[in-house]
DNA sequence: CTTGAAAGTGTCAGCTG
DNA sequence: CAGCTGACACTTTCAAG
C-alpha cells in the first residue's frame, strides 16, 4: 500500500493516536483549519485504511487479566501456516499472532486470569491446534510499557 | 486495584473497546438509557482508571514501518531492574518493555522502517543502556492477528 | 479549504426513586 | 447513590462557493 501522507495528516495521526476522542473542532483549533476540512481528511484516513480502528485501552487488572504470556510454537513444517495462524487467531484470550523467523514458527500472546487459566487455555485451545509440536512459554513479571502508538516523522 | 463493575459497565467497556469514538448517544441506546447517565459512568471508568486511554489503530505500513521484531535482553543480574526498564521504555520505536521470568531479563516489542533501522536503533539505543549482556532478536514475518481488546466476560 | 446553517450531541442542574 | 428530564451551548456534518 503507498499513501501519500502530508504533514497535515501527520499532525492528524498524532493527534488522534494520544487521544482518539479528540473532537473535530479541537483538532481543528490544533491544525488552524475549518472543522470541516480537518472532518474530510479524517475519513479519507479511515477509508484509506491509514486509520484502521479506535479503540479504548482498558486496564486488564481491572478486568482480572494478570497474567500476560508471550508463547513461541513450533510446528510441522508445512505450507499450511495460514490455517494454524487463524486457528490461533480465534482463541479470544490471544492478543496477537505472528509468524516470525527462525525455527519457532509462532509468536502469540496472550492475557489471562491467572496461570491456571493460562494452562487451561494451552490445554483447551493451544494443543488442539493440529500439528502444534512444542510451545515455550515466556512469563510477564512486570509490564513497564504498553503502547502502539507509532513514533510520527514529520518532514 | 479492586473496582466493581456492574453489567453495564462491562458492555460501556465492550462497546467502546470495539469503538472508542462511540457517541454518547448511541451508547446510551444500545444500553437503553439515559445518555446522561452513561455519560456519568463513563467518567467513572476514566476516574477508577479502568479506562486508561482512547487511541487510534494507525497502520504501520502508511507510516513505513515495515518491521517489527521482538528483542530479549539479557542483563547483569542486579536490583536496578527499574532503571534499564526505564531507559528502555524511553526508546521511542519501543512500543512494550516487559520484565520476564526466566534468564532473559526484559522483553521488548520493537517498530522500525526497515532490518536497517533496526540495527541503528539497537546499536544506538538498546547497546547503550548499561548493564546489557546480551539481546537476541526474534524478526516478525507476517502478523495475522494484534489487538488489544480484553475478553469480557459478563455475569 | 472555507463559510454558513441545520441537525444532532454533550453536558449540567434539578428532580425522582 | 444512580438514573431521568429538559434545556442550552457546542459539534458534527453537508451543500455551496
């Protein structure tokens, strides 16, 4: 994908990334603009897809999510990776899943409860996944930060 | 942190993890109430820090952040874990910085342009931090799934 | 991109159970 | 204390320039 990204729309992507509630005609304040031109770049954006979603960051303690895992899995060597991956994918309690490099086929994490709810995830929905060989699981003590706010680079 | 949440407010989570830029409104139907009253429970969940942000998704191939790579760092076993973690957290292409059980001490999740940025930024940022033994570098080749919406379980 | 206007929304005070 | 109503100011949104 190549999208033409002006200042502008860089300035938007700041913006909204510390805040996705900022209203338009704050951001339009920010940018010295008329509410309505800062209107019609944010849905460009949208339908670009440069803006993919909003969403609300909650506290997982609040939740009861202490636990946070990274779990690398190894699988048969195959061609039909995409269909592990989507498998993996369904599981609610995972975050994220990749394909990575190297001789661990899979990077997934996930949050849970607690570690027992952790192992009874593996169990229940790891494992099945058809030609899963090993999984090594890399426990969070501590998460010191968490964002996916991207570094902007104006020119 | 113990919060209580009631039903409703783990669907105004629900709702506005899928959305952050829900109106009041239409929260306020969906919940068949006053808007008013969501309103007041919405600021709670900011207040409690239940809600701990709204941010926007912004595709990182737009911004030509192509590369994304997880790095263990291994460190000098000692007690000034925090300050690492800090200096580390300082790094702006670092999205997370966990502190891990096991041998390797800290894991960080890491966007760049390209494998080029990322040597200079470890070679500029991560090398310098003190105490760092070792890193070893885990390169993403394709992600099939990252949120970070909680599963929410209601009564 | 701006203006201007209509429709819709956020927000608060005061009221009710 | 949590929710509702009603009212006003502010925002969103659109057509036209």
């Amino acid at each position: 994908m190549v999208v033409e990204l002006d200042d502008i729309d860089l300035q938007i992507l700041e913006l909204m990334q510390a805040n996705a509630r900022i209203s338009n005609v704050d951001l339009a304040k920010e940018l010295s603009m008329a509410p309505s031109a800062v209107l019609e770049r944010v849905k460009k954006l949208e339908q670009k897809k440069v803006i993919l979603q909003y969403n609300t960051a909650v506290n997982p303690a609040a939740l009861n999510q202490r636990l946070l895992a990274f779990i690398f899995i190894k699988t048969k060597e195959l061609e039909s990776d995409a269909k592990i991956a989507t498998m993996l994918a369904r599981i609610p309690e995972v975050q994220e899943v990749h394909i990575v490099a190297g001789e661990d086929c899979f990077l997934v994490k996930v949050r849970t409860e607690d570690s027992a709810s952790l192992m009874a995830m593996m169990r229940k929905s790891i494992k099945r996944v058809p030609n899963v060989l090993s999984t090594k699981t890399t426990i969070v003590l501590e998460t010191v930060k968490e964002q996916q706010q991207l570094v902007i680079r104006k020119s």
